[in-house]
C-alpha cells in the first residue's frame, strides 16, 4: 500500500520546485467570469455537471489537454480522480512556448508527472504538438522518447505527433528521430507524423495501421517498402512535404486511398539533392488518387492504376518549364480509368497554351470519366482545352466548374503573352466541331465570377445548352453567401440562359446554393 499520496507524489517529481499546481491554476487560459444569474436561491443553483454519469464526465475530460483536464481537480473532492480515467491525451506546449524556456521546463515536468497518475488501461487517441526552443541548451529529444513510450506501453490506437520549431533556421540543428519502440507498435491505427526523421536502421512494423499520414520528411525506398509489406491493414496513405524515395509501390489490396501533396526538399542536413527528382508509383488497388501542390523540377510516373475511381490532378510548379505538357498528358493517360476526375486551373492552362503551339501537336488521350471537375476560367486561351478535354470524354455525364480569381490572373497573363490568339477564333466551338461528344451529358453545375463584366463563360454555357440533347440539368453556384454582387449577376445569367434555346426540352435552368470549392482543400 503506498504511504504517498497522488498530491504528494506529484510535487516531488524531480525538476519541480513544489509549486507545479499552484502553476497550473495560476496559468490557466481561461479567465474568471463573474456569471449574472435571474435567480438569488443558492437552492436553485444546482452543480449539473457533477450529476452526470461518471463515463460521460471522463469522455468530456478526454476531449481537453491533458494539463486542462489536471486542473478540474480543484474544482471539488469529487472531481479530484476523474482526470486519470481518460483516454484521450493532447499535449500542446505551443502556449507557453511564447514564453520563456522555464515555462517550457515547468510544461515538461508537470506532464512527466502527471502521466503515471493515468488508470486507463489503453489510449484510444493521442495528440502531441511540441515546439522546441533552439535558444535552450537542453535537449527535448528524451522527453519525447519517454512520452510515446507511454502511450505505446498504453497500447494507444491514434497517434497525431507534431514537431515544430521556434525558427525557421534548422540548418545545423539534427530534427527529431522516433524512436524504435514506437516504430513497432502492434496497436495503432491512425497514425500522423510532422517534422520527423527515421533513422537508417529502423524497421517500421505497425501491424495494425489502417491510416498513415506523413509530412515533412525525408523518406527512404526501404521505408516505403517496409510500410507497405509490414502494414498488411492499411487502408490510407498520405505524403505531404515529402522526398527521398523513387519507388512507391503500393501491392495491398486493403490500401484504397493515397495522397501525394507538395514534392520538397527538407533544409539542413537531412539530406544532399542535385537536379530533377523522380518517382514511381505502382498502385493497382488504389481507387482514390490525390496529387496536389508544387511539384516543382519533379518526374512522376504512374503506372498500374487499375482499379482507380477517383482521381484529382491539383499540382502546380513555381517555374513554369519544370512541369512540361509531356509529363501532364502523361499523367492523363496514366488516370485515364478514373470514373471522377478534378483538374487544376494551371493544369489547363500549361496544356491550353502548348495546344496553341502547332509545332507540339500536344493532343489528350481517351478518358473514361463520367464526372468532371475543373478550375478554369473561360476565356480565349481555355477555350481550346475545353474543345479538347470534352472530345476525350465520350462517357461524361456530369460537368462541374469551380474557377477562383487565382484562375483568372492565370489566363488573364496567358492571354497577354500569347501570340497564337490573334489567330485563333475562341467562339469556333459554336460551329459544331465536337456536338457529337456531348451525348451523355446530363448536369452542368458552373460557378461563375463575382463580376458584372461579361466573359466567355455564357458562350460557353449557350452551346452547352445548344448541344447537351440529354442534358436536365444547369446549376448555377453563387459564389458569395450574401453577396449583392453575386446574387445580380448569377440571376441576370439564370434570366440569359432561360431565354437561350436548347437541344433538350426537359433541361431545367437553376440557382444552386453556395458550397465548397474542391480546390480550396486537400
């Protein structure tokens, strides 16, 4: 029987000067509030919170920080013991960062001892967001290690590890390593790791990982394929920020989804990089298939996607000439299967305007897809990428455009650069060229801009209507939520359209309402 009690074995922790609970009240967020009530008997006051079972008040206890849920104690006696039952641990230091290193110290030192007080037999999810001070002379590394050993130990299922700095200069500055205990873990399932390193000798074995996202990392070949040999329940893979490797080859049947966003090369020491990098992926089961951000002097080659449903091509590239239409149409190509598929703004506009090139002859391959999203601005320079993309998409049932005002600086500087347009009729479309590739379209949903200005879009939209013999339905999106701008313009184009004739008497012309943007998230 243990003679200390839980207060007792708190303050002794070592590094602590007595006082650590006194601090944790004393530095609480949150602000005394005097509350006005309509009633003056204390007997009507009544402790609701106190009253529920006990499993919901550890499930709400859960869902705040750990340091949070330690300070409920001085609420009452009855409230001394509920904190150790939960099973949902979040660490952030990030607020007192800001301060100096000996709040960062004192944040280390109460949770060190804290966690031993914890009863629950298993973490069902935990969250650590640590931000290390390069100005200490202390390494933060141990504390970490110590920390997943715990909840490794407590055989937690969800695991969100986030590694931040107070500067930007890492340069000679070794990033966090995870340490190997934590590398072979039988209990995870959802796993999400930022700003770390694996060491060359770690074998990664997470039998139980159904969902993995990685994120500013250099990752290995022999990492990648001892995630995919040793994670046999996998169902999600997601790389942002990510480098390293030239082979992704993804054999798992269970493995369904994969992310790829933003091709970068960490700073410091993590690793030597000259010229273009290049990258393969082998996915034959993967049905959801995600390339987004810069991807800036990078190669990638997809191969064997199969069984690919959903596909959105979001990249994008700083310098103009490192992602040329080649590698582009080459991609189309490699997701010409997709049922879904999402194409950026610049992905149209690098084709549109190497299509105005004769010399490339860049034309699109087939595509099998009955739902199409872009994110292009109508104008004189998309126009002919529009003609194309709708030729190569006999199955197409459902067309959807989401331009931004990024999209229009894009066209709107493409235009000004380029030549050819002086030659090239941007309403030539209007003459039936490709009438005969619209039979299967059946709904047009079209965000248009915020603008009183007319543009290519209603053109556009005209000979839709002109052309879609099965087409039912024209949504027209507003693209502000309360905007008198969008509300005008968007009915004046409703009114335009109704009055336009159309190919299919059952189409019916209406107002849709606001939603999200595809290309504003990942």
């Amino acid at each position: 029987m243990s003679t200390r009690s839980e207060k007792d074995q708190f303050r002794s922790s070592p590094g602590d000067d007595g006082n650590s609970e006194s601090w944790l009240v004393g530095n609480s967020p949150q602000k005394n509030v005097k509350i006005e009530t309509g009633c003056n008997d204390e007997t009507d006051l009544v402790d609701r919170i106190s009253h529920l079972p006990h499993a919901l008040i550890v499930q709400i206890l859960s869902r705040l920080s750990i340091i949070d849920a330690f300070r409920t104690t001085i609420l009452s006696k009855d409230w001394q013991y509920f904190w150790t039952a939960i099973d949902n641990l979040v660490y952030d230091n990030e607020e007192f960062n800001c301060s100096n290193s000996s709040m960062v110290h004192k944040f280390i030192s109460v949770t060190d001892n804290v966690l031993p007080l914890l009863s629950s037999s298993s973490i069902k999810k935990c969250s650590l967001n640590f931000v290390f001070r390069h100005n200490d002379e202390v390494s933060y590394f141990p504390v970490i290690d110590k920390w997943l050993e715990f909840v490794v130990n407590k055989k937690v299922e969800g695991l969100s590890l986030k590694i931040s700095y107070d500067t930007d200069d890492i340069e000679n500055d070794q990033p966090y390593s995870l340490p190997k205990v934590f590398c072979s873990s039988s209990s995870i399932q959802k796993l999400k790791c930022q700003n770390c390193r694996i060491l060359d000798d770690c074998v990664l074995n997470w039998t139980s990982l159904k969902i993995l996202t990685l994120e500013d990392l250099l990752i290995q070949d022999k990492h990648i394929s001892q995630i995919m040999s040793n994670s046999p329940q996998l169902e999600s893979f997601s790389l942002y920020k990510f480098c390293g490797f030239n082979y992704l080859h993804m054999t798992s049947p269970n493995c369904k989804k994969l992310k790829l966003i933003d091709h970068y090369h960490p700073i410091g020491d993590w690793y030597s990089f000259e010229g273009d990098c290049c990258f393969e992926v082998v996915a034959p089961y993967v049905e959801h298939l995600t390339i987004s951000g810069d991807f800036d002097y990078t190669i990638i080659e997809l191969k064997d996607l199969s069984s690919l449903d959903h596909a959105k091509l979001d990249l994008c590239s700083d310098e103009f000439d490192s992602l040329d239409e080649g590698i582009l149409i080459d991609l189309l190509v490699s997701i010409g299967c997709a049922n879904e598929l999402i194409l950026s703004s610049w992905f149209i506009k690098v084709i549109s305007t190497s299509m105005m090139d004769e010399e490339l002859k860049v034309s699109l391959p087939l595509l099998q897809c009955r739902w199409l999203t872009i994110s292009s601005y109508v104008s004189k320079v998309s126009f002919l990428m529009l003609d194309k993309l709708l030729r190569s998409t006999p199955n197409l049932e459902k067309l959807t455009m989401f331009p931004d005002l990024e999209d229009f600086s894009i066209f709107q500087n493409a235009e000004k650069n380029t030549e050819a347009l002086e030659l090239y009729d941007p309403l030539s479309f209007q003459e039936n060229i490709f009438k005969d590739h619209l039979q299967n379209l059946k709904i047009v949903k079209v965000m248009p801009f915020c603008t009183s200005e007319a543009t290519e879009l209603d053109q556009f939209l005209k000979f839709l209507l002109e052309h879609a013999i099965n087409l039912e339905k024209m949504v027209i999106v507003p693209k502000h939520k309360g905007c008198n701008n969008c509300a005008t313009n968007t009915s004046q184009l409703i009114k335009c359209l109704s009055l336009f004739p159309r190919a299919s008497i059952s189409t019916v012309i209406s107002l849709g309402p606001v939603t999200r943007n595809v290309f504003n998230t990942l």
